[in-house]
C-alpha cells in the first residue's frame, strides 16, 4: 500500500515538474526570445526565481517519492524515471543554473550579443532537460 502511495505523489510531482518544463519551454522561453534583449532579460529575472521555487520541491518530491517506491518495492519502470529525474537534476545544477546565476546577476547585461548568446544556450539546455523530465514521468506511468 505505500509502495503505491509513493508512486502516486512520484508520478503527480514528476508529472507536474515536466508539464512546468514543458510551459516555459513552448510558451514562455519563445516569447522571451522574441524580446528585445533588456527586456527579455527582465522578463527572464522576473520569471526564473519563481520557475525555481516552483520546479526545485517538485523534482525533489519526484525523486524522494520514487525512491521511497523503489525501496519498498522495486519496479524497473520506476528505477528508470527515477534515474532520468536525477539525470535532469545533475544537468540542471552542472549547466543550467550557471547561465541562471550570470544572467539573474546582471553580468554580461551591457553586451547585448552575449546576453542574447546566454538566453539561447540556456533555451537549448532547458530544451534538454525536458525531454528527460518528460521521458522519466513516462517511465513513471508505465
């Protein structure tokens, strides 16, 4: 019975988790792109704390729960979204939030061409990091 309690709360958090990465993904990223730079900047430092403080309990309720349901009872599928999950958080502290902090801190924010570079590469790494997200909250339904 827990075991299947923890699955739940897994595949509700990691689901909600990849529907967030999939919003800004298709929704926000593209339009703060079409910004220009200062204010796609602006829209990224007003965005971003509040996309952490959103993504960071879901994926960590993800992971513990999923963990929580491996321990308890082992199911490949789970082991497989959970091991994509945390591939996403590896990728997300490694690559992500370096390009989070420099362009939260303002660095870089008087060269156009190198804030515009940031966005993008930040875009495509975020890219990434969905794809994984979704494919481990499939995993979790399987």
């Amino acid at each position: 019975m827990l075991a299947e309690v923890a699955l739940l709360v897994a595949r509700l958090a990691a689901g909600a988790f990849a529907g967030a990465c999939l919003y800004i993904l298709l929704v926000q990223h593209p339009v703060r792109m079409a910004l220009a730079t200062g204010a796609a900047l602006d829209d990224f430092r007003a965005a971003i704390p509040r996309a952490e403080r959103l993504q960071a309990p879901l994926l960590v309720v993800a992971l513990v729960a999923s963990a929580l349901s491996l321990v308890l009872e082992l199911r490949w599928p789970v082991l497989v979204g959970a091991v994509l999950l945390l591939a996403v958080l590896g990728q997300t502290i490694a690559t992500v939030l370096p390009i989070n902090r420099r362009l939260l801190s303002g660095a870089g924010a008087d060269h156009a061409a190198g804030s515009d570079a940031a966005l993008a590469r930040w875009g495509r790494l975020h890219a990434v990091r969905t794809v994984v997200a979704v494919l481990g909250a499939v995993a979790l339904l399987l």
